[in-house]
C-alpha cells in the first residue's frame, strides 16, 4: 500500500489559513450543516415503518420506488459545481435551503405516495453532495485536515435520529412526517450562523488567477478536467459506490429491528443512540489515525471490520443482534471520516467542486443499485439472514479496490502538493 511521500512538504501559500478561532467556527458551522444533511439521509431508517404503513406499500415496493426517483441525484454535480462557480460561501446557502425547504414541503404538500417520493428525492438531491466537507479542508492545516473534518462528520452523527422522532411522535402527538420536518427547524440557526462565514482563502486565490470567469456551461466541468482527475474521479466514484450500496443495505436495520424482530420504537431508540455514539468515536478516531498512521491502511482495516460485522448480525443468536449492529458503527465512522476526508482533498482547488461534484453524481449509481439489491434480498430473505450476509460480502468490494489500487497516500500533505504530485 502506498506511504506518505517523504519528500519535504510544501507548506501552504501564505495568507490562505485564517486564525484557530476563525478554524473552529468553520469546524463548528460546517457541522451543524453536515448534522442536517446526516439526519436528513438517515432519518429513513426508522421512517419506513410508518411510510409503509401511510401509503399502503410493501417495503420491497418502496425500495423498487426509491430506485427510479433516486435517479435524479445523478445530476448532483450540477449543485456541487457551484462551489467553483460561485464560490464556497453561496454554494453551502444553496445546500441549507435545498435540505430545509424540502423538508418541509414533506410536511405540508404529501398527501399521496407521489408528491412525497418528489420532496423526498429534493431532500436525498442536497444530501448526496457532501458540500460541507470542501470549506473545511481548505481551512484546516495539512497535519490536521483528518482530524478537522471527522470532527465535522463527529458533529453531524450527534443522536438526533434516535429520540427526536419519539418526542415527536410520542410527546407532541405530531405526524410522521415531521420526522422529516424538523429539519426545516434546525435550518434556522444555521442560515444566521452562515452570515459569518468568510469565502476560503484558497478559492479566493484561484478565482484571482483566473483568465476569465467561470461560466453555466462549466457547471459539468468536463472540459477542464486533467488526466489525474479523470482517474481519481473513476477510483473514488467505484470505492464510494461500493460504501454506499453497503450503506442503503444498513438503512433498512429499522425495519429489521422493528418489522421483522418486533422491537418497540423505544427500543429501536436505544439502539440506534448506541450506534451513532460508536459511529462518533469511530470518526473522531479514524480522522486521529488517519492523519497518523495514513488513509488507505484506516479504510483496509475499517472496511474488514465492517463486513464482518454485518455478515454476524445476519449469524448472531437474538440476543446478540442489538451489540453486533451497534459494533458496526464503529467501522461505518472510520469509513465514512476516510470518504469526506479524502475525496475532496485528492482534487485541485480550482476544480475541486466540480470533480468531487462528478464523483458524487456517479457514484449516486448506489441510490439505484442499492435499493434494487434491497429489494431483491428482501425478498429472497424475508427474516433478512442472508440480507445481512449478503451485505457484509459486499463490503469486500470497495476495501480490495483500496487494497489493490493503492490510492496516492495524502497524509500531512498541504493540498497544493497532493494537487502537483499525486
């Protein structure tokens, strides 16, 4: 597996890192926005229960659903082109109110099965393009560029999926849909603390030195695209596909849970608290190693433990199934600290947006394959052993091609010198 270069690191241009206090505003910012995007994207694992139940569907017809309404999340690269279009500051108030304002028209205008799988796919539309992890990185110095955005991923994996669907529902007596809903709420604060944001230091410089502005017409960006980052954007487009077929399967352990194991919304609470406060420390201790030990062996490892720990929790005995899945979490914090962290970072400034844009769209070919394979494997395997089985095996796949494909090894690099050497 590829090491860090050992050639003397390039330092970063002077006058683009702003001070420590500016640095954790920007960590704490970009968390609250990552925080709406993670409760947005994953708020539909206890959900489906009742969706299925409003709408009358079957869970294997949902996911076959999701499969075809999905497909608009491949032209998520037009959204995270703004970041080079526009700059940081503009693109990430687009990505608040697009999470927002389509939440709540889930609220308000879902009467029928259609007109929630449109304002759904709104909402998955802004969640798919990881915005939030670009002005990070860009602020944060080489030797802790990990660390600043798993803290930033830590921030958004706070449990507020776990109980703020049973005070919802429970202690206010609200509809379901306002498990979606709420995020309209946490979008308030967050536009007021974007008033502070400044524009990074790094597109500022890029937008100086350019020729001529960018124009609509670069939004797809292939034109500006070198040899590298055509190769990049196909490795990190497979390896991200791969994570997040795995991720749509994990989706469903609501469901599994509740519908198929019979626990209580309580006690699916539990659990699902239980894994997100491993999925924190997962992160906040993959973005550590990371930036000790290196991306690709964190990801190798972390990818191991997750098909392990997915191929048992179709294997283990009952009372073994809640501390499995929530062991899961660990690995499913390493692994996705290593995909924020890396696939921003391995691109130019000037045309990170745009690839980690395209690297996005195509790797949405997950949000199609995904719950296909959801609902082939529910209905192979209604009691969902072989589900989880199946799962875990997958797994396999995006931790050989890290393996195999030995990506450029960016640890303690400043971005100018992974763009010029990888």
């Amino acid at each position: 597996m590829t090491t860090a270069p050992t050639l003397a690191p390039v330092p970063a241009p002077s006058g683009l890192l702003r001070g420590r206090t500016y640095q954790i505003y920007i960590v704490a910012f970009m968390g609250m926005v990552a925080m709406m995007d993670q409760y947005l994207s994953s708020i539909e694992s206890t959900a489906i229960p009742y969706l299925l139940a409003d709408y009358h569907i079957t869970a294997a017809q949902f996911a076959a659903l999701k499969a075809r309404f999905l497909i608009v999340t491949f032209f998520v690269f037009g959204l995270n082109a703004l970041n080079d279009l526009l700059g940081r500051k503009p693109a990430i108030l687009v990505l608040i109110l697009l999470m927002g304002v389509s939440s709540l028209g889930i609220v308000l205008f879902t009467p029928s099965l259609l007109w929630f799988m449109v304002f759904y796919a709104a909402a998955m539309f802004a969640t798919v393009s990881n915005m939030w992890t670009i002005p990070v990185g860009e602020e944060a110095p080489a030797a802790r560029r990990a660390r600043y955005t798993a803290t930033v991923f830590a921030i958004s994996l706070i449990p507020l999926q776990a109980y703020v669907p049973l005070y919802l529902l429970q202690h206010l007596g609200l509809n379901w849909r306002w498990m979606y809903g709420i995020t309209f709420v946490f979008m308030l604060p967050t536009l007021v603390t974007w008033l502070f944001m400044r524009e990074t230091g790094r597109y500022r410089e890029v937008k100086a030195a350019r020729p001529q502005p960018l124009g609509w017409r670069d939004l797809i960006g292939l034109n500006r695209f070198a040899r590298a980052d055509v190769r990049y954007i196909a490795l990190a487009t497979a390896i991200a596909t791969g994570v997040l077929i795995v991720m749509t399967l994990v989706f469903w352990a609501g469901y599994f849970f509740m519908q198929v194991r019979g626990y209580t919304l309580a006690q699916w609470s539990t659990v699902m608290f239980s894994l997100l406060t491993l999925e924190i420390v997962g992160g906040l201790s993959g973005g550590w190693l990371m930036d000790r030990l290196g991306r690709n062996r964190m990801f190798v490892a972390a990818g191991l433990g997750l098909a392990l720990a997915l191929a048992a929790l179709g294997l283990a005995p009952a009372g073994l199934l809640a501390p499995v899945y929530v062991c899961a979490g660990f690995f499913i914090g390493i692994i996705s600290a290593w995909l924020f962290v890396y696939i921003p970072e391995i691109f130019p400034t000037e045309r990170r947006g745009t690839c980690t844009g395209w690297v996005m769209s195509l790797a949405r070919l997950s949000y199609v394959l995904g719950p296909a394979l959801a609902s082939l494997l529910l209905r192979t395997f209604p009691t969902m052993t072989g589900f989880w089985v199946a799962a875990g095996l997958f797994m396999l796949i995006p931790t050989g091609l890290v393996l195999l494909a030995r990506p450029f090894e960016t640890r303690a690099l400043e971005l100018e010198e992974i763009a010029e050497r990888r």
